[in-house]
C-alpha cells in the first residue's frame, strides 16, 4: 500500500530533526579537532638542490602554539613528495606524503594563478607536535600558485591543516 506523499514528508522531517540534534548532544571535549593548522603560506618558486626539485615554505599563524610555535619551515621533495616541516620554537617536526591535484574550479583564487589542492598523510614527525600532529592524519590545503613565478600562497579565507 502506498502512503500519500505528504505522510512521507512529515516521517522525513521528523528523522532529519532528530538526526540534527546529534551534535548538539555530545560532550564538549568530542567537538575538539585533532591537530593543527596554519592561515598564512609563503611558498616562493622551486629550487633545484643537487638535482632534486624542492620547494622550500614558511607556514605561520599556526595553532596550536604549543605544539606548532606558532611557525614552521617545511622543505619538500617534488620528486618524492614527502615534505618535512620543522616547527618554531624546538617543538619538533612533522613529515608528510603529500599529492597535488588541480582543483576543479578557480575557487577564490587571483587571476594569473592556478587553483592546486594538496593532500597528504602524516608519515613521521617528532616533538611536541607528534602529539598533536599524529601519524596517519590527513593533511590539506587549498594553493595557488602564481602561472608565471610558481610561488604560492594559500587561496585566500583557508588554512593549511594538519
């Protein structure tokens, strides 16, 4: 037997309110994200060192600070696309397998520039930022990188998260 459409609609409404009120319920400490993250890059063109391709950044603005010193350098292998970003402050290292892709859209990327997603895993680290920044956590950030130059800078409003 078939139900009239409007007796669908109510049953879907109740289930999604219901559904909707999930997290609200959970404890405070449960809507803490794991991690880090950086609002400001500073990626000027690759350079070749001893025949390998590396892009050396400055990420900064980063929290949180008392595991990222608020700053770090990362060196990245293009070859092997493993980066390893060195923290401020003594608070370690993080090591990434990274992957770039073009986005499938400008985004709000300036003209002249081509939008890139980046992507990754932690692979290693050490510090103070290993335990926050741990192994197996994904990483991402939204890029763009200047056509002309190949410096880069993360698309305006996001951040680099680890």
């Amino acid at each position: 037997m078939r139900r009239p459409v409007p007796a669908r609609l109510i049953a879907v409404a109740i289930a999604s309110g219901s559904l909707m009120m999930v997290p609200l319920a959970a404890p405070g400490s449960a809507a803490a994200v794991a991690g880090a993250s950086c609002s400001k890059l500073v990626s000027p063109a690759p350079v070749t060192v001893k025949g390998v391709p590396m892009s050396n950044s400055t990420v900064s603005s980063c929290l949180p600070v008392a595991a990222t010193g608020g700053s770090g350098k990362s060196a990245t292998n293009l070859k092997t696309l493993i980066s390893k970003t060195t923290w401020a402050g003594g608070k370690g290292t993080t090591v990434v397998k990274v992957a770039y892709k073009a986005a499938p859209s400008q985004g709000k990327c300036p003209v002249g520039t081509s939008h890139i997603n980046s992507t990754g895993k932690v692979t290693g680290g050490s510090g103070a930022a290993l335990k926050v920044i741990k192994v197996g956590q994904a990483v991402n950030a939204s890029v763009c990188v200047n056509k002309k130059t190949s410096a880069a800078s993360l698309e305006p409003g996001t951040k680099y998260v680890f």
